[in-house]
C-alpha cells in the first residue's frame, strides 16, 4: 500500500526536468499523470530513488493547432484530450479511444504522454498513435528530436525515450473529414483491452480511398495492420469487403496467450474486430 | 519531506510530509479524515475518491505533494452547513449503500457524474461510476440513487425534496 | 397457505430508510483501520512467496535495525510454536485437521503464509523492515490438484497424517432411513429401457469474497481488560476462540466489531493475523494494528467454493426423478478454517432441492492442498447444490426431450404437499413454488422470449438468445443446536437478545447478531416499535461489542433475521409481561383484565390505561410496584430454532451470446422470490440485489486460479475481475410470501438467496443460448474465451485449451513482471 522511500523533484520547465532526470541518474522516474506509476510503486514492484513531477509544466498540457498537425502537450490529461474541440475535430480516433481507458477518475489524473511512454502493450492509445502517424517529440540535453511512431514503440514497456530523456509533446496530422472507431474487446469494463482495433478510414462517394488499422495487444507493441489497409483501400464500404479485409488483420502480429486470451483466441478477436471497427467507422 | 499546502474541506493545511505519503493517507492520518476509505492498491475500487480542484480523483494514486496548491473536498466536506448534499440523501432514500464501505467514494464519484451531466441515463450512470467498486448492492440502487439525486438537483424540476439535515450533525 | 404478505403492524413491512446511513454517507463512520490510539505501532507479516517449502533460516537482523522497528517476530519469538488455529467442525470423528499455526515454523503450506512479522511506529517503516528480512527456503513441489491429491500415493500437503484427505463424509437416505438406496436405483435406471441416466461433472471454481473493507485489527492490551477491535463477523466467536487458541481468559477479552465493510462469510473466520497482533500488543505494552492491503487479502484471507462435482441422476422417461447420486471433491486449502469442512456438509442436504427425488446419496471427499484455505462464502455449500441440481435438470430435461420449466414442475413438491419431509429428512415448513413461478414467467414473458429465441436459431443470427432457469430453495436461519450437534458442529445456533426499557420510556436493544451492511439497526428497531408500541425513533439498537452485547453468535448464514430478531421478540415478550403486572397493579385491576396493543395498557372495558413509556418510568421510580417482582422491565431471551427456514424462488435469465466473440451478455433478468413475511421491503430488495450480482460475477466474472508452482495468479483486483455497475443490468425483482410457520415473525432469512439462486440461471442461460451449436457445457465463468472454445469444440474445429493459470502479460498492471519490473512506467 505504501511506497518505498524516495526523493521528490518537481521542476518548473523542461529543462530544469532534463537536468534533474540527468542528476538522478538511471534510479529515477518520470511521474507524469501517476495513474500507472502509483499503483506499481504501492505493489513495490518498482522503487526509483527519485520521482521527477512533470505536474510543474503547465506547457506541457496544452493542445493546440500547429499547421496540419494537432499538437498535444505530454501531460494533457485524458479527460481535456477526449473532449478538446481540436481533437475531436481533427483527431476523432484519439478521442473515441481515450474515453474508453480506465474511468472518470483515471482520466482525470492520466495523461496521454504517460500511457504511450508507459508503452504497456494493452493500453489503448499506442495503437492509435501507430495508425495516425503521429510524432513523438523527445527532449534531452543534447536538444529536441523527433521520433515518428513506427519508430517510439521498440519492445515490451520500452520505447525510443532514451535516458535523460523526456516526451514532450505527441503530433498527430489532422485527419478532418475520416471516419473513426475504437473497438475494444475487455473482459470486464475495468479490464485492459484484452484486444483492441483503432480505425480510421477516409471515404470518398462510397470508397475507402485510405486506411488506418492500429492493434492493441497484438504483439509486445501497439501494431499496425497494413494488409488489412490495403485490401481496404479502393473499395467500396461494403460488409463483404470490410470482412475479408479483416482476415488480414492478424498478419504480422505475435499475439500474446494469458489468461484472459490465448493467441488463438486473441487472433480471432483481431479479424473479428476490424470488421466491426471498420463497420462502425463507415457507418 | 516536502512541504504541502492544501485546502481540505473549506481548511487550510500547511504541512511538512515524506513523499512517498499518498493523499488517501495523508488526509486519514495527518487530517483525521477518515471518511474517505482505501479499498485497494491498485486504483480499481475507487473508495478512495475525492473531488481535487472540482474533479474527481481516486487519492490512492495522487501523492500529498501533488496535491500541493489545490483544493480538496472529501466526503466530510460535502454536507454545507449541516444540510446533505443531494447525493448524500438520496443514496439514504433509496437504499444505495449497505455496508458503507464504497460509499464516500462512490457518492464523489457521482456528485463529478452529476456535475459533468446533470441527466444522465441509466446506462451514462453506469459508465460514470465504473472506476467504483461495490461489492453489497448490485449496483441497482446506487444507479437509482444517482438518478433521484439528478432530480433533486434540476433546478425548477418540482422535486420537493429540500437537503436533508445531516443527523447528529455535522 | 399461500398468502402475499400483509403488514401486520404499522412497522412491519414497511420501507423504512436505515438508520445506520447517516454516518455512513457522511464520513462519520468508524471501521477498525479508522482507529487511533496514543502510542500505537503498526505490524506487518512477512509471507512466503512460495506454497511449499522447507523454511532453512530467518534472518532478521537487517530488518531490526531499520528505522523505527520495534520487533521481529518468528513464531518461536512470540512462544506460538505450539498455538494452533482450531477447526470447530470435525464432520467426521476421524476427521484428519492439523491446527493451523499463527507463523509457519518449518514448512510453508501455502503462498501468502506468515512465516514472521514486524512491528513499527508506522505501517510504511513495517512494511519496509518487512522487505528486509532474509527467509531462506528449501522449495518443495507444490500439490495443487485436488482430484489427485487425494488418490493413494499422492505427494503429501502433510506428511505427518499419511494422506491429503482431510475426512469423507456421507449422508445416503437408505442408510438414513430418508429414502430408498440410490446404488439400487442407478441399476435400475440402468437395465430400464424406460428409464434415463445422466452423469455429469461440474466444476465450482475458487472465489474470493473480496469484502470491499481489507481486514483490520487493534489491539489494546492496556486496561482491565485487553480489548481487541476486528473487522470481523463474529465478534463473539472471535472472543471465544482466542480464548480457546491463546489461553487469555474470556473475561480478560473485549472484542469489538465496529462498522465492518462487508463480510460475505469472509470475515467469519478467526484468522492468524489476530492473535499475533494480540500476542505482539501484549508483548510490547503498546497497542498495536494490523491492517491488510488487498493483495494480502485475495491471497491469504481464505477463499470459498472450489469443488468438484461428480453427479448422476436417473430418471423415467416420462421425466420423474428417481434418484441423485453426488459425489463431491472440496478443496480445503493447506488447513481447515474455522468452519471450511462443513461447508460442503452443509450444501449436503440442498442437492434435492425442490424436488421429490425417492433415493438420493452424498458422498464428500474434503481434500488438503498448498494453497490459500476456504471456508464460507455467501451461501457456503448451499450455491454448490443449487447449481448442481438446477443445471442437472436442464441436462435431464435436454435428454427427456421436455420443457425444462415442465420437467421442474413435474417433480416438485406442490404447494399443497407442505409441510414436506424431504429425502434428506429436512421438514420444509411452507413454500408455494407454483406461485413463483407462474408470476416469474409472467414477469420475464417467457413464452415470448422463447419465441425470440426459436426465431434467432432458425435466423442463425450471430448473437442467440439462451433462457437460464433456476428454481430454488435453501436452508438458512443457521441453526437449531441439537441439529447442529448431531452435525458435530463446534457450537450452537442459538441468538441472545436484551431489551432494556430506560427511565424515559425510550428503548435499548441489544442484539447478538453483528450487523455488517445488512441493516440490523433499521429492521430490529421495526421489529421492537411493534412489538412494545414505541416509535421506531426510540429504540437504539446496539451490537458489535462484547461489553455491551456479552452474549451472541453473530451474522452469518441468513440467520440475524429468522434466529436473532425472534430472540427479539421473545425479550419483548417479556418485557411486555412484566410491564403488565406492573400495569395492573398500578391501574389496580387484575393482570388478566389488562389489554395491551400498540404501547397501551388499558384495563378492558374502561378508558383507563398507561402507556408503555408511564410503566418504565414508574419501574425507574420504584415508588410503587407488584410486591413479587423486582422493579425492571429488562428482558434477556435466548432463541434456539426448532427448524431451519426454507427461502425460495424462480429467477430466469435472459442470455445473449455473441457467437463470433463469445461474449455473454445479460439482457435481461427476472427473480420472484419468497423470504416469507417481510420486516423491511427496501432491505429485502437491497440484499437480492447485492445476492445477484455475487452470483452472477461467480457465473461469469470471477476465478482464484493457481499457477503449476502454487502461486495466485489473481492477486489484485486487475486480475481478480469484480463486476463493476458497467457490467450489470439492472434486476426485476419481486417477492411473494408463504409465510414460515417454525417461528412467530413468519420469516425466512434473504442474505444468501440471490447468490445461491443466480449462478445456475446464468449458466443454465448461456448453455441454452448455444445448445443447438452442440455445446454441452461451459465451466465457469463463461468468458467470452471458454464460450468461443466451446462453440469451436462443438463445431469438431480444434483449438487449444482454454489457459487460466498464466499471469497476464499484456494486460495492464497483471503485466508487469514483479521479479521484473522496466520499462518507462509514469
């Protein structure tokens, strides 16, 4: 119930946060919404010397418009992210899917740069990221650099944040005008996905002229689904398409077993709900 | 330690705390504010849940020094000037709790349901305390409950139903 | 007698709103970790990780010199070596029940097994002395598997007693004298081409109570007497027991049960945790608490269920029922709890159920493992039976061919037939089970959900429809002595009350009964405001407290109502008697010429009278009063049932199945039960409610699974899935009443009938929903995982077997590895 031991640095830029991250050395973590972070320091399964509070950068949670981008602050909390007319505007897909993690409280405290760097392969919103394109910008001491999503998701819980290294920001392109749907599959409405498909889809006179398939807890990473894209692309939103194209969905991915799913299983969720995603996106 | 300055039910605090101290524990042992309960360790049960700077928080998982500068109410603080909230009596009138324990928290959560939509139906209550666990009632009359305070709370809506007068006190 | 209930009285039957919310819904409540005391230390259990070992050394060096450590404590250190937890239900004089040590000495049983503790200023410093102490262990290969533990040449859980099975126990009605022989009516069956026989195994998988407050103890050793505040069910068996298990005299021990969150047979237990912080507190002088995180909890409180289920029942093919034969596997754990062995006793007379079933044999193999103990959850043994029987009569009714309502019908007893002698020579008292039915079909349009479901089939839709019926009774109202002593339970089942009527005619009740959600404090005062004619406002109901309540057996087995609020009204029995003398004298006519009805003692045929309240004040004064008496209108009564009570009901389930997912949804759910007479119909309807939802979580939600080395795989509540109010509907409910004739309130208990009721007609509906694809059964819980396998079984298309053993390792916080965690977590 009660954490071990540890310091305590709250700094009020992010520069003063690289720093400390750099002072503490490997020992230390990064507590951005805390929602994932609390309940393992309580288990003690993890115990940093010292905890960096990114909650002293008021820019970092700021969401803004910048060019043909969104521009979402790190530690934007999911509940300004699902309801930001920016985002549901521009970005509907990151909105539909952030509603559905965890609960009211939660999403309160929780952030949407501490669930993707978090990188828990059953979170929902790494295979959003994946599937829009999004960028990752990362602050370190040697400057800023920009990491595309393909690039961010590396393993299991790692991700292209190196050490002494900060996620800033997340950039989504703008997708104005796609249709969008989150399907998501948990055993109980508290539960992680137990398998999960983000789709967004732009449709032009009845064609599917692009798509985006993104997978929740395929695979170590959120993953893409690009053969399911392809046999989308240039046809008609027909049931009969979207099903076949389904098939494709778990081409690629390393479906973990549980006890809630075996790969088996969990594949058939995957073909099972890119149909439905892609369904309910067209409408 | 780390300092924290805080407002808990309407009281300013000034305090010198361990980091590692999580808000639940500081307002149980610090404040004595052991209205508000911990059911769990890891954010499921949300027993826990006070309304920090108006939104609802499971305090389990805030640590006291995040908590420095804002504002708190917690089950205590919700009855004004010894009148109940309107959660608070119509969980009473409608059966909505049985062995307590949930309570504080779920009555938070409901009051942030309520103040987010004042409407909501049956299932949207659902949704909105599913970050609650209750392991007495089933759920039922806790929706009930929600859905009478609502009423109660519509302003204009004919609902006579005045606050309750907290028994005992407050 | 088929009644609905009337009120009887201005109280009884009314809704009143509980008097026990208003601290509750403003924070003012005071459960055991919300307690306090000057100069009180925290204590901590350091436990084994492993589920069987040899435990090679303890070094506590380290941890004693941790910050604000005031101890560390092996079971040697605190002279416990020799105390043992005791079993108070040897089902069997040979019952095999190794006592349960406060701290494992030299062999670890089970994972989450104290093996030392530590005491701190405070429960962080506890916890971090506690990572620092150094137990060195021999692993030993865990025995895991119930079946085969108790085969001959088993590996040994403990090896001292030469086996793993703990005791069998067997009821048969021939050998009773109940019923005919069942071995004679399987042959039978057999060789009749007439006649039917259908054997199947059922699995009941381990649950959890998960109790919303994680139990809390304080102990103060300073005082008069060491007084001990537990969140418990059973303060005055705890007091007893710690005697028993200590040797601290009774009258040494104060045990309260303040507010307890929820207990659900969870916290009936007398449990380790207990008497150390006793022994630690009287060590050290100091007051001392111990308080669970819930991880300690789902691994070391005890667990329930666990069975399984071996049945075989005949029948004639025009569907009547000729004989039950049960053959039960029960999972003790590494120990016996305080009452673990008698659970599967106690569903032992429930298998028949409803039914008129001429031969019928019980056969109970209780069995030691290496993991967690179990005991009693809601409804302990009676859901086993329930299920058991409820989903055997939609396999017999499949087999027959009929309606599985019909088949029920044919075989139960007819409301005409009560008072009825039961194969297990139980004397069910009333019921009308036409009566429920026929309303709960009406209320769930049964014909019309069956249209549907006819029409999905034949459709072929994706998403088919199932009706799951479960037509029940149980035995609750725990317990006439002398039954329980030719049971060779460790006590009575007897209820004490008090009645104390003070000098302003208010009234103090107390009851032994320890409420703990139920609503005591609302329903008794209905009870005592007409039975003594004062308003519900006056009487205070206090409970929970060895001083103040010294006499009781506490709340378990829906027996507050139908055992403790009729010592309640035999107290006030006799506080009115005495109040009458009084009255006449004072009135100065004969006590046979008194009268008194709704607080009045009137002297027949005149105006003249005195109320209730002028009788207590002039006992108070004592200034004038009947020479043979003394000047009180205090009553004490002690209640023993003659007879159980026999709640029942028909609840019917509306599944839908996802065919493609294998997702279970319930759409709709309807129970029409009878709990005779009712005191309070808000409360009544609040515990259905909260029954249904435990039943129904065990039919699809819940599981307490091991892993091949011993160690729970649901250890939070990421793992372990409660239903949340996004993942149920809301209930029909309604009640109808026969009232119970073996006690003069005419009620029937309701704590545990919608958690015996709901698990097979959740079941019962899932199976219905895919029968027509060739699924036979689905083990619980029906996720959507087992539900998908059994299509694609049913469908000859191989898949692997479903896995329930694995820790998560993509699913949220189960993922995390503890022996490795990494990773950018924030």
């Amino acid at each position: 119930m009660i954490p071990s031991k540890f310091d305590y640095v709250k700094p009020a830029s992010v520069d003063e946060a690289v720093r400390a991250l750099v002072d503490a050395g490997e020992d230390a973590k990064i507590l951005a919404g805390g929602q994932s972070l609390l309940p393992v320091l309580r288990l003690r399964l993890a115990a940093p010397s010292v905890i960096i509070d990114l909650g002293g950068i008021p820019e970092l949670r700021s969401i803004s418009e910048d060019g043909d981008r969104i521009a979402i602050g790190a530690m934007a909390p999911h509940h300004d992210v699902m309801r930001d007319g920016l985002v549901t505007q521009h970005v509907a897909l990151l909105a539909q899917a952030t509603a559905t993690v965890a609960d009211p409280q939660v999403r309160h405290r929780g952030t949407l740069g501490g669930a993707l760097a978090h990188a828990d392969p059953a979170g929902d919103l790494g295979a959003v990221a994946l599937a829009l394109e999004a960028e990752f910008v990362i602050v370190g001491t040697s400057g800023t650099r920009t990491v595309t999503a393909a690039d961010f998701f590396v393993d299991y819980f790692t991700t292209a944040i190196g050490e002494g290294e900060i996620l800033t920001q997340v950039r989504f392109p703008k997708y104005t005008g796609w249709v969008s749907h989150y399907e998501k599959f948990n055993r109980t409405a508290q539960a992680w996905s137990m398998c999960a498909v983000a789709a967004a889809l732009k449709v032009d006179g009845g064609t599917i002229s692009e798509a985006r398939i993104g997978l929740t807890n395929m695979g170590t990473t959120p993953l893409r689904a690009p053969g399911v894209e392809a046999a989308l692309v240039g046809q008609a939103a027909t049931a009969e398409v979207v099903r076949a194209a389904a098939e494709h969905a778990t081409e690629g991915t390393a479906a973990p077993s549980d006890a809630d799913a075996a790969a088996d299983y969990r594949e058939h969720l995957a073909r099972v709900l890119t149909g439905r995603a892609v369904l309910t996106a067209v409408g | 330690m780390a300092q924290v300055r805080v407002t808990v039910d309407g009281v300013n605090y000034a305090d010198d705390v361990e980091p590692r101290m999580l808000l639940v524990q500081y307002l149980r042992e610090r404040l004595g504010k052991t209205g508000t309960l911990i059911g769990c360790d890891t954010s499921n049960c949300g027993a826990c849940t006070v309304s920090l700077n108006g939104q609802s928080v499971k305090s389990c998982s805030v640590l006291a020094v995040q908590a420095d500068g804002t504002e708190v109410t917690t089950i205590e603080g919700l009855a004004r000037d010894g009148q109940l909230h309107p959660v608070q009596s119509a969980f009473n009138e409608c059966h909505g709790l049985q062995c307590g324990y949930c309570t504080p928290g779920m009555i938070m959560a409901a009051v942030d349901l309520l103040g987010d939509n004042p409407d909501p139906d049956e299932h949207e209550v659902r949704e909105g305390i599913e970050g609650n666990l209750c392991r007495c009632t089933g759920y039922q009359n806790i929706v009930r409950s929600v859905q009478r305070a609502a009423q109660m709370m519509k302003p204009g809506s004919g609902v006579t139903s005045e606050p309750a007068p907290v028994a005992g006190g407050n | 007698m088929t009644t609905t209930a009337e009120p009887t009285t201005l109280e009884f039957g009314k809704a009143r709103t509980r008097k026990e919310d208003a601290r509750l819904i403003t924070g003012r409540s005071r459960y055991t970790d919300s307690i306090t005391l000057p100069g009180m230390l925290h204590l901590v259990v350091v436990r084994s990780p492993l589920a069987h070992a040899t435990i090679t050394g303890v070094d506590k060096s380290a941890a004693e010199k941790a910050p604000g450590v005031f101890g560390v404590y092996t079971a040697a250190d605190l002279g416990a070596e020799g105390i043992g937890l005791p079993c108070a239900w040897p089902i069997t004089p040979d019952q095999k029940a190794p006592p349960r040590p406060l701290l494992a000495s030299t062999t670890v049983s089970f994972a989450g097994e104290g093996v030392a503790v530590v005491v701190a200023r405070t429960a962080g410093e506890a916890k971090d002395a506690a990572e620092l102490v150094e137990v060195d262990y021999d692993p030993l290969d865990p025995i895991l598997d119930m079946e085969a533990a108790a085969q001959d040449g088993a590996a040994l859980v403990h090896p001292d007693l030469g086996t793993n099975v703990s005791a069998t126990w067997v009821f048969d009605s021939a050998a009773a004298g109940t019923g005919d022989d069942v071995a004679a009516a399987i042959s039978a069956a057999e060789a009749d081409a007439d006649s039917v026989v259908v054997r199947r195994r059922f699995r009941q998988q381990r649950l959890i109570p998960a109790f919303m407050e994680p139990r809390s103890v304080v102990v103060d050793p300073n005082g008069e007497q060491v007084t001990m505040w537990s969140s418990t069910q059973v303060p005055h068996i705890l007091r007893t027991m710690t005697t028993v298990t200590t040797g601290i005299p009774e009258s040494k021990l104060r045990v309260i049960a303040p507010d307890v969150g929820g207990g659900f047979g969870g916290k009936i237990g007398v449990v380790p945790e207990e008497m150390l912080t006793l022994l630690v507190a009287q060590k050290l002088h100091k007051p001392v608490k111990w308080t669970e995180t819930r991880s300690e909890s789902l691994l070391a409180a005890h667990h329930g269920r666990d069975q399984i289920q071996d049945l075989t029942i005949t029948a004639k093919k025009d569907g009547t029922v000729t004989g039950l034969d049960v053959h039960l596997y029960a999972d003790m754990g590494a120990y016996l709890g305080l009452v673990g062995p008698g659970v599967p006793v106690l569903g032992a007379f429930m298998f028949n159920a409803i039914y008129k079933i001429p031969a019928y044999k019980f056969t109970c193999t209780n069995v030691f493992t290496n993991k967690t103990l179990t005991d009693a959850y809601r409804g302990a043994g009676r859901p086993e039976a329930t299920f058991a029987i409820e989903r055997l009569m939609d396999e017999l009714a499949v087999e027959l061919g009929r309606d599985p309502l019909e088949l029920r019908k044919q075989n139960w007893i007819s409301h005409e037939e009560f008072p009825y002698t039961t194969v297990c020579g139980l004397t069910y008292d009333s019921g009308n089970y036409e009566q429920a039915t026929d309303r709960a079909v009406e209320l769930f349009d049964y014909a019309g959900l069956r249209r549907e479901q006819e029409e999905r089939r034949r459709n072929g839709d994706k998403v088919q429809l199932g009706i799951g019926i479960s037509t029940f009774t149980e035995m609750c109202g725990l317990a006439p002595s002398r039954v329980l002593g030719s049971l060779a339970y460790g006590a009575g089942g007897w209820e004490a009350a008090s009645i104390r009527m003070l000098a302003t005619g208010k009234v103090e009740v107390i009851t032994g009964a320890s409420g703990h959600g139920q609503g005591h404090e609302t329903a008794f005062s209905q009870i005592v405001a007409d039975q003594l004619g004062v308003p519900f406002e006056d009487v205070e109901v206090l409970h929970g407290d060895t001083q103040i309540s010294p006499k009781g057996l506490d709340t378990y087995g829906s027996r507050s109502l139908v055992v403790g609020g009729i010592a309640i009204v035999k107290a006030a029995e006799k506080v009115v008697a005495k109040a009458k003398k009084i009255a006449a004298h004072l009135l100065e006519a004969s006590e046979d010429d008194i009268e008194f009805n709704a607080g009045q003692f009137t002297v027949k045929g005149t105006g003249q009278g005195k109320a209730i309240q002028e009788i207590a004040f002039a006992a108070f004064m004592a200034h004038d009063y009947p020479e043979d008496m003394e000047p009180s209108l205090d009553s004490d009564a002690v209640y023993d049932p003659e007879n159980f009570s026999f709640p029942h009901g028909t609840h019917l389930a509306a599944m839908e199945v996802d065919t493609e997912t294998g997702r279970v949804t319930l759409r709709h759910y309807v129970c029409v039960d009878d709990v005779g007479n009712v005191v309070n119909p808000l409360i009544v309807e609040g515990q259905v409610h909260g029954g249904l939802a435990q039943g129904i979580a065990q039919a699809l939600f819940e599981e307490a699974n091991y892993d091949d080395q011993g160690t729970l795989v649901n250890g939070t509540f990421v793992d372990y899935t409660l239903p949340s109010a996004a993942d149920l509907p809301s209930f029909t409910t309604e009640h109808v009443s026969t009232p119970a004739t073996s006690n003069p309130l005419g009620v029937k208990g309701v704590g545990e009938a919608g958690t015996i009721a709901s698990t097979p007609a959740i079941v019962n509906g899932v199976i219905d929903a895919l029968r027509h694809l060739g699924v036979k059964n689905v083990e619980m819980p029906c996720t959507s995982q087992r539900v998908w396998r059994a299509i694609q079984d049913a469908r000859g298309t191989a898949t692997q077997e479903t896995p329930v053993d694995t820790h998560s390792p993509g699913a949220g916080l189960g993922s995390i590895d503890p022996n490795n965690p990494q990773g950018e977590i924030q």
